[in-house]
C-alpha cells in the first residue's frame, strides 16, 4: 500500500473515532480490497467445503465493525488486526455451529504457520485454536495479539511493531515463542 493511501486510511481513521458518519462509508471503500486479501488468507487456511465465501466473510465483518460504536482504531495496522480478529470470530462462530449440527464430523481445520500449511499433518482445528489462544491471551496478551496480527491478519513484523507499541525484535520473540507454545498445545 503506497504511503498517500495509508495516510489516508489514518486520516479516515481519526474522523471515524471522531464520530463522523459518513467517514466510515469512505474507509470501507478505501480497505476493502484489503479486507478481501484478508479474508482469502483465511479462506486459504480453511476446508474446501466451506460454506461462507471471502464476500460473505468481509460482509459480514463489515456489519459488525458498523455497528460497534465505540471506535478506537490508531492506524492502519491496528484497524486491520481488529478486522482480521473479527473475520477469526465470524469463522469460529461458524465452525461452532457446524460442529453442533454434525458432533465432530469434517472438523474445519486451518494450518497453524505458513511454513506448514501444505501439509495435512500440521493442520489445527479451527475451534481448537482459538480456545488456545484465548489461554494464551491470559498468559501472555502481546503474544496472543503477535499472532492474531501476524497470523490472522497478514501483518508484517514492522506493521505489529507499531501497531503494538513496541519493538520488531519483541515481535519476533513473542511470534516464535508463541508458535512454540501452540504446536505444543494443539498436538494431537
């Protein structure tokens, strides 16, 4: 993204936390194209036979995003990783739903690294993951947010960087030792 753009999604930014209706409209129209990479990184990382569609999916994160009024987004970056942590949740809610109609059958699964992802072997169910995170979360927050940015949402070690205040060797500490932990947590 060229730096006029993000400068533009800031400025757009700071009217939406502002209160200004129509600025919302303008920043959707502005990201979307990201917020449909987004959501086709996630989709790559589900089952084939899945139900909701990269369109659905951002649709659906969109309307959530409009209707929660209290606004607080920084930068970019930081609008992105809450985008991407909503599309996770719409995800989740959903295999949660398809799980209670079909008990464990066609368990939708995602692959934990992009290192791994071509190999079945190393895929994680969705559901599981997140209930991981969320106990990864109540141990260590940055490293549960390191990898719902980078992971989630496609952010690079610079961009969580700054979104998370901090440094990018911090980052990629808190990415390693949090993929350490979850391959951990998600073995079989």
């Amino acid at each position: 993204m060229a730096d006029a753009t993000q400068s533009d999604v800031t400025v757009l930014l700071r009217q939406v936390n502002a209160g200004q209706r129509d600025a919302f409209g303008r920043l959707m129209t502005l990201i979307y194209p990201q917020l449909r990479r987004l959501a086709g990184a996630h989709f790559r990382r589900e089952r084939a036979s899945h139900l909701l569609q990269p369109t659905a999916l951002v649709n659906e994160a969109y309307l959530r995003l409009v209707a929660h009024h209290d606004h607080n987004w920084q930068n970019r970056a930081h609008f992105l990783g809450a985008a991407s942590e909503l599309m996770r949740r719409i995800l989740v809610d959903h295999a949660r739903k398809q799980r209670a109609g079909k008990r464990d059958a066609d368990r939708p699964s995602i692959a934990l690294d992009q290192e791994v992802a071509a190999s079945n072997d190393n895929a994680v169910d969705v559901i599981a993951l997140d209930e991981a995170l969320t106990v990864l979360a109540r141990l260590s927050g940055r490293q549960a947010r390191v990898v719902e940015l980078r992971y989630f949402g496609g952010l690079t070690v610079p961009e969580i960087a700054a979104a998370l205040g901090t440094t990018t060797r911090t980052v990629d500490r808190d990415w390693a030792a949090a993929r350490a932990w979850l391959r951990l947590r998600l073995r079989p």
